[in-house]
C-alpha cells in the first residue's frame, strides 16, 4: 500500500470513529457578515398584447413616442387608387377609407390600426353592413382568437368583449369578405404576428426597472446597499435559525426596487457596512440610453429622432427623418393598402401611398424630377409615366 492510499485509509477511520464517537453537533457560525445581493432570476415582462401596452406604450416614454410617431406618420400618409393604370380618384374603397364609421375619422381609424400592428403584430378588420351602410370597425387583438378549419388555416374568428361572444367568419354567407387579418412576419407563428416590442423586451425591462430602481433612491435618501456585520460584544455567533430569520426579514423588508436604500433598523451586535456601487459607478443614465437605443432600433425610429445622445449614425435631422419614411413608414403603408386594395376591390383595385404628398421625401421627388427634366431622350408621357402619373391625362 502506498503512502496516499495509508493516509486515505488512516482519514476514513478517525472518521468513522469520530460519528460512531459523537452525536450530531450543529455547526457554529462564526462572527461575519450577511451580503445582501439581488441572485434571483430576472424577472421578465409577459409577451402578451396587454402586457406590451401597460408596461409600453403607458408607462415607457420611448415606446410611447415610437408607437406615436409611427402610427401618426402612416395615418398622414394618403392613398391613391388605380384601376390598371388609370388613375380612380373616386373609388369606393377610397371613400370607405376616408370615412370608415360614423366614430373614427380616416386618420384616427388607421393610427389605431397602426397601433395595434406595433404592439401586438395583428390588426383585424371588421366589415360591416352594405351599401351606403357599408362600415369598417377595428378589433382589439387581445379579444380575438383565429378558428381554424379542418385542414388548419384560419376561417374565422372569436371575438369576446365582456360577456358577449360571437364568431366571425373570413367569409360571409353571401360570398362577401367581412374580416381582414393584417399580420407581421412571426417565425413560429402561422395565425399570429409578431409584435416589434417582443423583440426589445429586455431593453423595455431594463429601461423602466431603471427608472424604478432610480426612483426608489430618491425616496429613500439615496443610500447604497452594503452588508450587515454580526459581532456582539460578547463573542459568539448565530444560531442557524437566527441566521434564516435574518435573511429572511432582510428580503422581505429591503429586498426589491421598492425598497432601494430604505433605513435599516438595527438590533444589539449588528453593524451596516455599505459596500454597493454607487450610482454613478453603475451609471443608470446610459443604461437607460442604451436600452432607449434598442427600443427604437426594434421599431425602425433613428434614435435622433428620439433625441436619445450617443447616436450620429445620419448627418443631420433631415436625412434620418428620411430614412424613417423609407425604411419603417412607407413600408407598413404600402403592405396595408395593398392589403385593404385586396379585401376591398373588385377586378385590377390597386391602392398605393401618395409619396409625392410627404413632405420628408420632397427632396427625393425634387431631385428626380430635375433629372427628368434633363433626359431629352423621353417624351413628356414617358416622363410623366416615369414619375407615377401615368400618361396623358
């Protein structure tokens, strides 16, 4: 046997001596200290419709104003309609639009539609009546609930507000299309959208517990957390009951965002040493920035827009404005008139955004007209054609 297996042999039986020797014996804790530190998982915003507008759009001014600018922006924009590529001035659809109910004028009606595309990915359209009592009314997605059919697509939907439940088709008896499902790409999803701020829910939580945690210090005077030292006079330790009791009270009364910094109320033998980061170390300004950042980069808002520092990815306000109708308005305008275009019209109905009525792209429109103006080699209709209007008028 050698030396290592004689000392492993030599441990295992003072061992077993000493538990056949001596009852259980309770460890002593030596004189320390508590930290009090926050291990707990993260706790995370719920993805659902209610959840994204409570903790969002009614409680986080980023999203809030991304919410707004966009849905304000798109209801701005106006529509033009087509038959071919004649130009429809007074299509029904048009006119349908521009007064959808005896409540909602055309720019109210599709900033909620709007809305509720950002903050939940879906918008359902309801079409009711016939004729000149023909009306279109927005249904809040987080009361609706997509029916499937045997083969799995969608041919109905449960609507439920209160009490009162009814179930409307895609489809009406008389062949006419009475529902409008408008959705954005969700990977995992075949009935649903996906909202933009489920993408940006860390950064929402970050940004509002943030504020909280900011707010809490305020209230309380602003102290650091540290830890709690255990040394009485006379020497000894705690009990392992006294230690969890301990605990115990410290979570429950100076755990959370709530209580950040609240006055601690000490007995005999214990001693508060703070040892926390001060808030400038931890440095919630550009936390907050950074999580402001991620917001609106989920929402397609140049954060110069926002007026959130740190971002000169565009020279100037005029270019990122620009680029937030290129590349987040005009977008969700142009696949929701398609998308009414579709349910709405009868034969070659095309409806289309008046990009020449937006004031941010005039610049655009200003430089391709001049350089129209100097191709000698088209015709006046080619021009004309080349800009959207068609030919001869």
């Amino acid at each position: 046997m050698n030396q290592t297996s004689k000392w492993l042999a030599r441990a295992f039986e003072r061992g077993r001596t000493s538990r056949a020797v001596k009852p259980y014996e309770a460890k002593a804790w030596p004189t320390g200290f508590i930290a009090m530190h926050g291990a707990a998982a993260a706790s995370w915003t719920p993805a659902s419709y209610g959840a994204l507008s409570r903790e969002g759009f009614m409680r986080n001014p980023v999203v809030h104003r991304c919410v707004r600018m966009i849905a304000e922006a798109g209801a701005a924009v106006p529509w033009l309609a087509y038959e071919g590529d004649r130009e429809a001035p007074d299509s029904p659809a048009l006119a349908l639009v521009a007064r959808p109910n005896m409540r909602d004028s055309r720019a109210g009606f599709l900033e909620t539609l709007y809305g509720h595309l950002l903050l939940s990915g879906d918008a359902f359209v309801e079409r009711a009546g016939e004729g000149d009592g023909e009306a279109l009314y927005l249904l809040r997605p987080d009361r609706v609930s997509v029916v499937t059919g045997p083969d799995g697509w969608p041919v109905a939907v449960d609507h439920q507000a209160g009490a009162t439940k009814r179930r409307i088709p895609f489809e009406g008896e008389d062949g006419a299309q009475r529902l409008l499902h408008l959705s954005l790409f969700h990977p995992l999803d075949d009935l649903r959208g996906f909202a933009p701020l489920e993408a940006a829910l860390m950064a929402l939580d970050i940004h509002n517990a943030a504020g909280a945690w900011n707010k809490a210090l305020l209230d309380n005077a602003a102290r650091p957390s540290g830890a709690l030292v255990y040394a009485p006079a006379e020497g000894g330790s705690l009990a392992p009951e006294q230690f969890e009791r301990l605990k115990q009270e410290l979570n429950e009364e100076y755990g959370g965002a709530a209580n950040a910094g609240r006055p601690m109320l000490l007995e005999g033998g214990l001693d508060w040493k703070a040892m926390g980061l001060t808030p400038k170390d931890m440095d919630f300004v550009e936390a907050k920035h950074a999580a402001s950042r991620d917001i609106a980069l989920a929402f397609g808002v140049p954060p110069m827009l926002l007026g959130i520092p740190g971002d000169n990815t565009y020279a100037n306000y005029r270019e990122a404005n620009r680029a937030f109708y290129r590349l987040t308005v005009l977008p969700m305008v142009a696949r929701t008139a398609d998308a009414f275009a579709r349910w709405l019209g009868q034969g070659s109905l095309r409806l289309a955004p008046d990009i020449d009525a937006i004031e941010a792209l005039s610049s655009e429109r200003d430089a391709l007209w001049a350089r129209l103006e100097r191709a000698s080699f088209l015709s006046d209709d080619e021009k004309r054609e080349a800009v959207g209007y068609g030919g001869k008028g």
